[in-house]
C-alpha cells in the first residue's frame, strides 16, 4: 500500500523534475494529480464505514471487557474493482489510524500497512511484516517460525494495534492445500496473540474466498474471526445509471472539460464492457481519455478520446478497439487485446524459418 505520504527524498526529485517543466507542462502534472487523487465514493462505502467502524471500536471494547472474536476484515473483488483505492481511502480518513507520540515521547504507528509478498510464504510474510515495521533482519538464516515470533513481539513492542495487508492473493498461486492451511494458521494466530488483539484489513481477488473457507476443525477456520466485503463486478443494465454519473463527474469536476456524446447508454456500455466491468477500471480508463482530450487541448471529451484512450490501454489494433467498431463490439474481449499483436509477431518468425 502506497499511502500518499511520499518519501521525502522522492518529493525534492520529483519537485527538480517539476521545475523543469514548460508551464503548459506543470498545468497539466497539476490538474493530472488532482485527477487521480480524487475519490469517488459509492453507496459501498456506506458498508466499508460500518466495518472499519467496527473494527476500531471492537479494538477499543477491549478496554471494557473483550474484544470480539471477529477482528479481520476482508475487503475481496477482482483486479481493478478499487480494494487498495478503498481500503487506502477509509484508513486514511480516521484519525485513530494516524501516528501518535506516546507518553515517553516516541512516535508509534496504530496502524501498519503492508503488502503479502510474493509468494508468499510464512517467512516471507514474517520479513514483509518485520520491514513494515521497519525491523531491520540481519540473519537471513533464522527460520521462519522464529522470524514470526520476533514478528508478533515487534507488532506488541511498536504498539500496532492494526496490521493492513493487501493483495493476499499471492497465496493463492500454485500453491499447495498444506501452505494455504499455514498461511490461514498464520492469520489466524496473529489474531490469538496473547493479550495483545491485534484487528486486520485483508484484501485480495475473490477467490481468497476459498482459502477462507477451508476444510478443518471449525476452531481452525479462519472465516469465523473474519468479516467479508465483496467488490462486485459492475453489471448490465443496473449499473448505468450510476456509471454515467461517474463519467460524467470524472469529465466536468475533476478534469473541467465538457462529455460531448459519451454519456448515453450504449456509451457507457462500452466502457463497462472494455474495462472488464470493473468499477475502478472504468475510472481509470475515463481519466485516461480526459488527459487525452488535455493533451489535443480540447475543452471536450469525445468518443474519439476513448478510442485512444482503450488503444493505450489495451495495447489493441484498431479492429479490437471496443470504442472504434461500429458493430460487434460486445463480441470484442477486452482480455484478448493484444492477440493481433502477438500473432504478428510469432508470424514472421515462422515465415522466416521456412525461406
Ligand atoms: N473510489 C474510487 N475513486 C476514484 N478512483 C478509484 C476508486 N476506486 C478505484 N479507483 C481507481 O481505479 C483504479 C483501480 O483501482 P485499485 O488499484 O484500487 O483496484 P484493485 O482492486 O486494488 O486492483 P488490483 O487487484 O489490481 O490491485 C485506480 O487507478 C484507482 O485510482
Ligand atoms: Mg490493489
């Protein structure tokens, strides 16, 4: 997870690039920042408020009594369907996960995020989790159950009472039913440290969904400390209504131009249908056709910026282009976009061969 605190070396490099820029140049890394930086919410985030709500308080009810068994969240759905932009955006908001200075003066960090490293195993994680906490291991040779030992002491000794791990899917890869079982036990340990009830945001494609569900005794089971959100692909026709509103937000208030002929219902149907029906896919693709249409110096985004747009994108020749074709355009597969291109490539190899 990126966060949008960026390294402080990083903002001097990028503000000496900045400065080298023409004006038309800056204006544009401008308006492009403000556009991407821009969220939009939907009535899913009215259920992420109720989780991450949750969540924080069933960490604070331990002062009470006892915290409630259920401290993971999931937040699951396909590849662009916005789980880091979200996850990211309701952490970012609560001020309970922001660094505090303790009584003794040191700074601590409530909330730690990280990414599950790839693959991931149960020492790769235990490094993962130890560099978020910036924990620096010198003997590489330590075993991986001592690296999580040392990881659980770490996330007590640093006060973390929130771990955030994203794109958990690396598990899923190839591995065996007796590495997902370890990498739930691990989880789900985490969520057992003794007196120290450590609340997690999980996120990753749906299919974690079985690696939550696994066969066990039910003590094992890591589904029944979890809560689930599930990113549900966009569909057609319910979704268009609120897809146009989105185009048409991303088009006029974040990037002040005008939709010329982009906001009717076989539109916006295209775009559903190029970005794989997914929510965050078709943000990204709408702000791609707006720089676009910045670029021409247009005061308009027209279909034309689409069809370049998806062509970037996509990396698709012009008779795949979802935008360009006049008919058969829901037998075009976004996934098979670069097919053309891959055949033109192995061709001549074979032509050559045979001369
Ligand atoms: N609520 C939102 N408001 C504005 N932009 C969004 C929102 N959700 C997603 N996006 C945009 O959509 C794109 C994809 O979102 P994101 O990377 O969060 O998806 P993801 O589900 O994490 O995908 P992956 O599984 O590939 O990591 C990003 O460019 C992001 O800026
Ligand atoms: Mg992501």
């Amino acid at each position: 997870m990126t966060f949008k605190n960026y390294d402080a070396s990083f903002s001097e490099a990028a503000r000496a690039l900045f400065d080298t820029l023409s004006p038309e140049q800056q204006e544009r890394a401008r308006r492009m920042g403000g556009m991407q930086a821009a969220y939009i919410g939907t009535k899913r985030d009215l259920e992420l408020d109720r989780e991450f709500d949750r969540v924080t308080e069933n960490a604070a009810a331990a002062l009470f009594g006892k915290s409630g068994k259920a401290r993971a969240l999931f937040v699951l759905g396909e590849s662009g369907s916005g789980k880091t932009t979200s996850v990211e955006k309701h952490i970012a908001k609560r001020r309970q996960f922001l660094p505090r200075t303790t009584a003794d003066g040191v700074s601590v960090r409530p909330l730690v995020p990280m990414l599950a490293p790839k693959p991931l195993t149960l020492k790769g994680l235990a490094l993962a989790g130890l560099g978020a906490l910036n924990y620096e291991v010198h003997n590489t040779r330590i075993s991986g159950f001592d690296l999580f030992k040392e990881w659980k002491n770490q996330l007590r000794e640093q006060q973390a009472l929130f771990l955030a791990i994203d794109e958990l899917q690396h598990v899923l890869r190839g591995d065996t039913v007796k590495e997902l079982q370890t990498v739930a036990d691990v989880l789900k340990d985490l969520l057992q440290i003794p007196g120290w009830p450590l609340h997690m945001f999980l996120s990753g494609v749906p299919a974690l969904a079985g690696f939550l569900h696994q066969d066990g005794e039910s003590e094992r089971q890591l589904k029944e400390r979890s809560h689930i959100i599930e990113f549900r692909r966009m569909s057609f026709p319910e979704d268009i209504p609120v897809t146009t509103k989105i185009v048409e937000k991303i088009i006029r208030v974040e990037a002040c131009l005008e939709p010329r002929d982009v906001l009717h219902e076989e539109f916006v149907h295209r775009i559903l249908h190029s970005s794989h029906f997914a929510f965050g896919s078709s943000i990204e693709l709408t702000r791609i056709a707006c720089d676009n249409a910045m670029r021409l110096e247009q005061d308009y985004v027209g279909p034309a910026n689409f069809i370049a747009a998806y062509a970037l994108k996509s990396g698709c020749r012009p008779s795949q282009n979802i935008f360009a074709v006049k008919e058969g355009w829901l037998d075009i597969l976004p996934i098979n976009s670069l097919q053309e291109l891959l055949d033109s490539v192995r061709r001549p190899a074979r032509s050559t061969k045979g001369r």
